[in-house]
C-alpha cells in the first residue's frame, strides 16, 4: 500500500475524534493549535435492530455538524482514535462505528488520519502507556485544558495530534516535543 502524501494545512482547523458508542469526544483546534470548542456527544443502545443503525448515524450526524460548524472557510485535518483491540467483547459495534465515520470523513473534502492508542498516550504523557486518569492529568498540566471526561481528554490529544501532522510546526515550537513526532510516525493518513 502506498502511503498518502500528508497535505500541509496553513489556514485550518484541527479536530479530534475520540469515537465511542455511547460518550465520543471531540475538540477543536485553530491553526495556532490553540482552544476553540469541545463537545461530548451521548448516546444509548437500542432494543430495535434498526434503533443501532440509527445511533451510528446519529453520531456521524453530530461529528459532521460540529466539525462543519468550526469549519467555516478553514481546511479541515481530522484525527480518529484507532480501534480499541483490546476490547474483544465490543470490536464489532466499535469496529462498525470506526469504519462508519472513516467513509463518512471520505465523502468530505476535509483531510483525516487515525492515531494508534499508544500514539495518542504518547502524546498525553511522553510514554506508550498510560490509564484514562493520567491522560486527563497530563492534558491539563501540559496543556492547561481542564476536563473531567475522559473522552473528551482523548479528544483533545487527538486534536493536537491532527494539529501537528497537517500544520508541520518546527520541533519545539507551538509546545511540541521529541516524543509528539515519534507519535507521528504511527498516524495512517487517509487524506
């Protein structure tokens, strides 16, 4: 497979999306790589076959409409969470809404690429490994951004993520680190 050439965004927003089946995360970045907006989009199962498929959707229909809301003129560099393998016993419906928004995001002009876990832990905290409780911890003494929910937190590094990827700041500039580029080098690029 031929990798996709990273475009670099000069005038852009940067989101992250921390997909999930019943709290996703997203935050958005300006191209400062600064703080404009979050959102946490709940959702609960359905006892209808139909209702799941409706749940799914309705997620996408969310994801979009925020990220279209900040969007504005801006090109738009979207980083997803890659899938959670260690969850066995939830991989089919996760695996259905990851593949869900990542040929929904294809049907946009906006550019996305997915970010491993440990990339994302990485970035949070300088290491491949870490539980929910330092990532919120680290995003807020790293980067001063304060939230309870952990999905969100998620989010937000995977913002940063998208920021770093398609605007191509200097190492070292913008707060970035060693460790943030070593992250890069595990992004799957898309578009």
């Amino acid at each position: 497979m031929t990798p996709a050439i990273v475009p670099q965004i000069r005038n852009g927003i940067f989101v992250g999306v921390d997909q999930s089946l019943t709290d996703t995360g997203l935050v958005a970045l300006n191209q400062a790589g600064e703080y404009i907006d979050h959102a946490s989009i709940e959702t609960s199962p359905s006892r209808r076959p139909m209702g799941e498929i409706e749940r799914l959707l309705s997620i996408w229909k969310s994801v979009h409409e925020f990220v279209a809301d900040h969007a504005g003129e801006h090109e738009v560099g979207i980083c997803q969470e890659d899938f959670a393998y260690s969850q066995a016993q939830k991989m089919a419906d996760l695996g259905g809404l990851g593949w869900l928004l990542r040929i929904m995001f294809s049907r946009t002009p906006w550019n996305f690429c997915v970010a491993p876990i440990a990339s994302l832990k990485r970035t949070a905290t300088g290491k491949g490994v870490a539980n929910k409780a330092a990532i919120i911890l680290n995003v807020y003494k790293r980067w001063g951004f304060e939230t309870t929910n952990d999905n969100v937190a998620d989010a937000y590094v995977l913002a940063r993520i998208a920021w770093a990827h398609y605007s191509r700041p200097l190492p070292r500039t913008g707060g970035t680190r060693k460790s943030d580029f070593d992250a890069l080098k595990k992004i799957k690029t898309y578009r």
